[in-house]
C-alpha cells in the first residue's frame, strides 16, 4: 500500500555562529532592559520589549540575518513578493519565566533567535495546528512515535539558534528551570504585498 503524507507543517532551524554578535546582543538587550519597563503580552515573570526592535540600529546586524533565512524559506516555500519584517522583540525570561501558548495573527512567518540560552532554560513548544485531530486519542503500540504522529514538538533553545514557523502555529515557552536569565528575540515577517 503506497502511503501518502498532505498538509505538512514546515519548521526550518538555521544556526548561525556567531559568538561575538551574541554577546553584544545580551548587552544591549539587557541594557535596554534596564531602560524600558517593556510590555506584557504572553510572558509571565519575564521582560518583553517594545516591539520595534528592527528600527534600532544597534541591532541591524541580526535583522539582517533574519531576512536572509526569511528569503530562503520564500524561495523553499514558493512565495512571491519580497518578505516585510512587520515587528521584533527582545525577551528576557529568569528562573521561572514562561510564554502562555499563543500564535500571531496577521503575520505569515514568525520565529525565535536565541541569544543566551542554559540546560533546562525553556523549551519552545509547537503544537499540532490540526485542532480537528484532538477529537480522539488511539492507542499507540510502546514504541518512539515518527515525527508525524506526534501532537507536539519541543525545541531545546541553543544559543545562535534560529528557528521559524508559520504564524497561525500554536506555541509557547516553558518555564525556565535553570538558575541564570534566558534571552531571546523574537518577529514576524509579512509578504510586501500584503502590506502595501
């Protein structure tokens, strides 16, 4: 029997080495902690910036690196038109800070690049966007399940790691169990035409 897979959700993960960059980006990030009272969105116990990130100069070096990927993923994914970067924001999660699961609505890719990261620091969490297949939960042999029978996917946070994702995916970061603060940015990219 010949077996057929539709409706797949793509995830693309990039590294980038570059420890000096990340390093400067701890500290302005954590400098512009200091500056700013940030914004509450989905973060508990944790800092979020304002999200015009991609306006400051200081961090232009990374902008660019995310539209770089974001042009290889238009190319892999067959889009049109010219990626736009529609907002970014630095994240600061301490021992026990989290994200609530959320998605990001009017936006076409969204993703993660992750500045400071420890063991046990918070995973992100994707979850099966196919709400419809919660209705029922099979038993499954004892066995590990291949990667498209699972219901969610945790990604261990890596320093330099970038990772993207269709906006209307269902994610969140779990707490952070280490003793030291975890940094991240995180955005949204639009298609030019959507916005113009």
């Amino acid at each position: 029997m010949n077996r057929e897979l539709y409706f797949p959700t793509p995830v693309y993960v990039k590294d980038i080495q570059d420890l000096t960059m990340n390093k400067q980006l701890e500290r302005d990030i954590i400098t512009w902690s200091n500056q700013d009272k940030g914004v509450q969105r989905t973060n508990m116990n944790g800092w979020h910036s304002q999200t015009n990130m991609h306006e400051l100069p200081q961090f232009k070096k990374l902008v660019d690196i995310l539209f770089d990927a974001q042009r290889e993923i238009y190319k892999e994914e067959m889009l049109s038109s010219e990626p736009f970067l529609g907002n970014m924001w630095a994240n600061i999660n301490p021992p026990g800070g989290y994200n609530r699961p959320h998605i990001h609505p009017n936006s076409l890719w969204s993703g993660v690049y992750y500045v400071k990261t420890q063991k046990d620091c918070g995973h992100l969490k994707l979850e099966d966007p196919r709400s419809i297949s919660l209705m029922t939960r099979p038993n499954r042999i004892e066995a590990e399940l291949p990667a498209r029978l699972w219901r969610d996917v945790h990604f261990e946070p890596v320093t330099g790691r970038l990772i993207m994702f269709p906006s209307w995916v269902n994610h969140g970061v779990e707490p952070n169990m280490s003793n030291e603060i975890r940094i991240s940015v995180s955005f949204n990219f639009l298609q030019r035409s959507y916005v113009v």
